[in-house]
C-alpha cells in the first residue's frame, strides 16, 4: 500500500508540472477496497460481538447462582444427608447442562438464520458467507466447554461442604455480587434498548423535504451504443466522452409515457438514486474571472421537468423547468436555499448566472438561476443541507468528461401514485418497453425504502438484536435474584436479611450499570450522529433502575413465599 501511495504521489506531481493550476489542492488517497466498503461497520458488529458476549456472561452467572442454591438445598435434604456431592458430580450436571443449551442454540441457529438475514441491513459486510456450518459446530464446542467452566466451577468448589452459618452468610454476600453482575448488566443492555427506540423514532419523524408516500423508484440504463462514444484527448487531458443528444430523447419519451399511466399522478427523472450520495461540482458566480481560486463547490442533480411536483419539494422563488427549456435555448438552473444563502446573503438569486465546470476546458456556457427550491436532507441522519444546483437533464454539453457517462446514462424515475407504488411494478417495465424494448429496468422499489435504508435501518436493527437482549437479561436477572432468596430460605436467613441482599444487589447492579453506561456513552453517541437523543440522559436511566427494582422486588415476594411452604417441598 505505502509503494502504491508513493507511485499516485509521483503521478499527481507530474500532472502538476504538465497542467500547472488544474485541479489545484487535490489529491488522492489510496485505502484497502474492504476498509473503504465495510470500516464503517467493524464498530457496530464489535459492539454486537460485546452484547452477546454480556448475555453469555449473564446467563453463566444466573446458572452458577441456581446450581449452588440447589447444592445447599440437595445439602439439607434428608433424603441426600448421607451421601456426599462430588465435585465431578457438579461437573458432570454443568456439562449436561451446556451441552443441551448448545444443541438447542445449534438448532435455534440453524432455523432462524434465514429469517434473521432476510431482514438485516444489506450493508452489513459478507452476508452472502453467513451460514450453519463446521465452523458453527466447532465454534459451540468449544463453547460449550466454556460454559461448563464458566457455571461449574463456584457450585463445584463448595460441594460436599458443610457449611456454617458464617458460610452461609458469606455465600449470600457472594451471591449478592454475582446478582449484582446480572442486574449491572441488564441495565446496560435495557438502556441500550430504550435508546436504539428513541433513537429510531427520533430518525423516523424528521423532516427530509421530500414527501415519499406513494413515489416509486426505478432505474432506466441507457446502453452506450448508440448514446456513447468515447475518446482519448489528443492533448495528454482525461479521456472524453461524447454523448448523444437522442439518449436525453429517449428519457423525456420514457416520463412521457409513465405520465400516461393509469395509476401514476405525476412522473420525473433524476439522475441519481434517491436519498443516494450526490455529485459534486465546481463553478464560478457571475462574471468572475474563470481561475482556481474562485471555483466554488456545490452537489449537483441533472433532473427532467416536474422533478420538483413529483417529489414534493417547494419552489420558494422563480419557476420550474418547463418544456420550454431545450438544448438549443438558453440554459438554466434551480439552486436551493443553502445555495443562495451562501453566495448571494442580502440579494436575490433569481436571474444570477453561474458556471459549472463540466469540461476541463471550461466551455461550459453560464447558466442563468430562474428557481430557487426548499432545501432537502440527503438522508435522516444527515447533519446539513449541502449546497445543491439542480440542472435540467437535456441542457449538458455533448462532450464532458468520461467519468461523468455513469451520471448520464443512469437514471431514476419516479412515479407518484394514488395507489400502492409495487403494484405498478409491470406497469412501469411495460411503459419502459414501449419507447426503447433495449432499454433495461431495475431496481423498482419504494422511494421510503431507500429513506429507511442506512442508518435507520441499522439501528432498527440493532434495536431488535438488543431489545432480544435486553429480555434475556432481565429474565436472567430475574432467576438471579430467585436463586439469592432460595439460597437465604435454605439457610434459614430472615425475610428481612433476604430484603437486604435483595436490596442491595439491585441498588449496587444499578449504580455499576449507571457508571458503566456513562463510560463507554462517547463510544454509543458516536452512532447517534446528528440525532437530539443522548446516552447521558438522565430520566430514561431512572426509568431503567426503576423497571429492574420493581422485577426484583417481585420475585422476591415469589421467592420468600414459595420457601414458606413445607420444607420438603421447597427444597425440591
């Protein structure tokens, strides 16, 4: 990698010296494909990993707690008074154990899987490599050695052991410990859920500026024979691209022909994804001198008329594009109100003219700002509104740089229906087919999809993954604190020192769960870019707290009433 970076360094500065004030203050990066297309994700999975890892942990300990209540209770029971439990016994029961709950999670995996990946983000790495296979297997093998370890080892070393009443006391306090351990954990994962909900909602009530009820989406390709010719420039520049003005032609036919739909209320074209990463490009304001240093940058969408009615987006000032606007009249644009905020502060952006810089030889014409829209978020979770030129499809140069021909021979189309957008899926290929049968269609989906794609998406996700958490924990929280009350029954402990443990361990879980929480907040707030909620917020951790004590406090009446009953029963 560091050769690669050295040779593209030696490439730029001998494109510096044979086009001196080109392309002034880039420069190139080079990144491994698989850290530029999934680095983003190592965080998140990370953090996966760490709560399933929390939920094992959880359950070991829940399991350890029952098997040494129970060693006390088997220890007191008449019918075992003679006989010694054998720390391989304990063992033994452990491995039995984890070996049933590995076949059955085995199972689970094995048929919940496809349903699982069936509603996981696609861009999460590797989906297609996730599967049951040798690897699982060995995977819960060893896993199910770790648990036998894990849940074993404190039942094991206090078999066969007659304990005092000092022991006992000391074994509730140890016991406490571990329940506070599960309720630590609880808090954290439950905290984790109700953040990922409000987080989710919070996502899913803003604005974006487009209304996307009842739009569909779907992508026409322009083949690039007979709409594309390229060719190297003679004068050592990038290479070039001549673009046919039929294939502009062929797309005002195409939303023509969707317009005419029976179902469809308006139809336009943009030559990006929806909710998709916009293009960039550089111009000059007015009669500024056409130099490096006054280029400016802003996104830019190539779009046909009614783009703007389709799609729901306000024309605060000026008109739209109108059928009237063709590659032989003067050419115009429509800037948003980040645009006209930036360049002209105190003034009308109306009638301005701009220049993009299309061609490297700068022969773009200037173009003069008849409309001035809302502005639009490129997403939910998006921070700003960037600065964006709306240009209208068939008014680009015939010649423009090759790299441009995926932004010209692409593009979306989107219907407004009165009806369920999918069900005009045929429809819209049939339509398609109709003005070019060589024109291909895919990706015909909801424009909300596209919306729900991304960040929300993931967190949608991750608040399902964890809520299941979550539920685990305080079910195992909850068994917790059963084994700490049938452990203090079996030593015939008092209701009220019972209380106090119970007490404590809640109190103490909670207060290591809150501390926790707040340590590793910077980490979760680094997915909650740009949201208004929080992981310092107080209330919902007081929430929290408040749902572990009331589910303590509840199986502690269970358990102190199930060991009043006859002795023989509660100890079986």
């Amino acid at each position: 990698m560091a050769q690669a970076q050295a040779a593209v360094k030696v490439a730029l500065d001998e494109y510096a010296q044979q086009f001196p004030g080109r392309d002034e203050g880039w420069t190139v990066e080079l990144t491994p494909w698989r850290e530029a297309r999934f680095g983003g994700m190592r965080r998140p999975l990370t953090m996966a990993q760490l709560g399933v890892g929390a939920i094992l942990l959880l359950v070991c300990v829940s399991v350890s707690v029952l098997m040494r209540a129970r060693t006390v209770l088997a220890e007191r029971a008449a019918v075992l008074s003679s006989r010694q439990i054998r720390p391989g016994v304990v063992f033994a029961e452990s491995f039995l154990l984890a070996l049933g709950a590995g076949a059955i999670g085995a199972a689970l995996v094995a048929l919940v899987l496809p349903s699982l990946l069936d509603i996981t983000p696609a861009v999460l790495p590797r989906l297609s490599e996730v599967a049951f296979n040798a690897g699982v297997v060995a995977f819960t093998a060893v896993l199910i050695i770790g648990v036998t370890l894990a849940v074993g080892i404190l039942p094991a070393s206090r078999a066969s052991r007659t304990e005092t009443a000092t022991q006992g006391w000391l074994g509730a306090i140890a016991l406490t410990v571990l329940v506070a351990v599960q309720v630590a954990l609880a808090f954290v994962l439950i905290a984790a859920t109700g953040l990922a909900l409000r987080a989710v909602g919070d996502l899913r009530g803003r604005d974006v500026g487009i209304n996307t009820a009842g739009l569909l989406s779907a992508d026409v390709y322009l083949p690039r024979d007979p709409y594309v010719t390229r060719k190297l420039s003679e004068t050592g520049g990038p290479e070039m691209a001549e673009f046919n003005p039929a294939g502009a032609a062929v797309y005002d036919r195409i939303r023509a022909a969707l317009q005419t739909t029976p179902g469809v209320v308006q139809a336009a074209g943009v030559g990006s994804h929806p909710f998709g990463s916009n293009p960039f490009v550089q111009y000059w304001i007015g009669d500024a001198e056409h130099t490096p240093d006054n280029r400016v940058n802003a996104q830019y969408l190539a779009v046909t008329e009614n783009y703007f009615n389709t799609v729901g987006i306000r024309i605060v000032r000026g008109r739209d594009f109108s059928a009237a606007d063709q590659p032989d009249s003067p050419w115009v644009v429509l800037v948003n109100e980040t645009l006209a905020k930036q360049q002209w502060p105190s003034g009308d952006p109306i009638g301005q003219r701009v220049t993009l810089t299309f061609s490297p030889n700068d022969e773009e014409a200037a173009r003069e700002v008849v409309g001035l829209v809302a502005d639009t978020i490129p997403f939910r979770g998006a921070s700003e509104v960037p600065p964006l030129i709306y240009v209208l499809h068939r008014q680009q140069g015939a010649q423009q740089r090759a790299s441009l021909e995926g932004r010209r021979t692409v593009m979306s189309f989107l219907v407004k229906t009165s009806g369920d957008p999918l069900a005009l899926r045929d429809a819209v290929r049939a339509q398609v087919a109709k003005v070019d049968a060589t024109t291909p269609v895919a990706s015909i989906r909801t424009v909300e999809s596209y919306l729900n794609a991304g960040q929300t998406a993931l967190l949608l996700y991750g608040e399902t993954l964890i809520g299941i958490f979550a539920i685990v924990a305080l079910v195992a929280g909850a068994v917790g604190v059963y084994a700490l009350t049938a452990y203090g029954v079996a030593h015939r402990q008092s209701v009220f020192a019972l209380g106090v443990f119970v007490l404590a361990a809640v109190v103490i879980g909670t207060a290591a769960g809150w501390a926790g929480w707040m340590r590793i907040a910077d980490v979760i707030a680094s997915f909650l870019t740009n949201l208004t909620v929080a992981p310092s917020d107080i209330r919902p951790l007081v929430v929290t707290g408040g749902i572990l004590l009331v589910c303590a406090l509840v199986v502690f009446v269970v358990g102190v009433r199930a060991g009043a009953r006859r002795p023989a029963a509660a100890r079986r």
